[in-house]
C-alpha cells in the first residue's frame, strides 16, 4: 500500500482526487459533494454494482438518486451487475464498446 501511495504522490494524481472535495462545501460540519457547482458537459459513469466505494455511507444513495443528477445533468450511468472497482479490468471489451459510443455520440 505504501508503494502505490507513493507511486500514486509522484504521478500528479492527487489533484484530480481532491477534485470533488475544490467543487464543495461545508454545511453544518457535513460534506455535500459538488453542492457549489454544476458538471454541464457529457459525462460518464460506469461502475460495477458489487464496488467496494458503493459501500461508502451515502455513496449508493447519491449516484442512484436524483442528487447526482441535479449536479451533473448530462449524466449517463451504466452498471455492470457483476462488475467491482476496476470494471474496464473485468469486462475491457464492453467497456470500450460504452466509451466509443459515448464518445460517438458526443463528438
């Protein structure tokens, strides 16, 4: 774990994790992802239903419910039912089927 963080510090990968956190705001000591601003352009989503950050207090509830899309509007959400954290590992072939299109689509 201490190798990969490190790698992970060298890689210049800390910033876009810290992204959500620059997008919100304190509200009664609770964080409230990207309740300051609003994603406007096509987005994305393609996780697995059996992923660990699902499990995350409120996680499962925000990207199912209508929270995430009042956020980010032109959101696309697509759920591999057998699918864990590292779904483009699991089923690369369907994920780059889903990407070509999106990408297609929004070109």
């Amino acid at each position: 774990l201490q190798m990969y963080s490190s790698l992970y510090e060298k890689s210049g990968f800390v910033f876009p994790m810290q992204v959500p956190y620059l997008c919100s705001k304190r509200d009664s000591g609770r964080l409230t992802p990207f309740s300051d601003c609003t994603i406007q352009a096509p987005c994305l989503l393609i996780m697995g239903t059996k992923d660990y950050f699902l499990k995350f207090p409120g996680v499962e509830y925000y990207v199912n419910s209508e929270m995430l899309k009042s956020a980010v509007p032109n959101i696309e959400i697509k759920f591999f039912p057998e699918g864990c954290h590292f779904v483009q590992e699991q089923f690369p072939e369907e994920v780059n089927k889903l990407l070509l299109g999106f990408l297609n689509q929004h070109l």
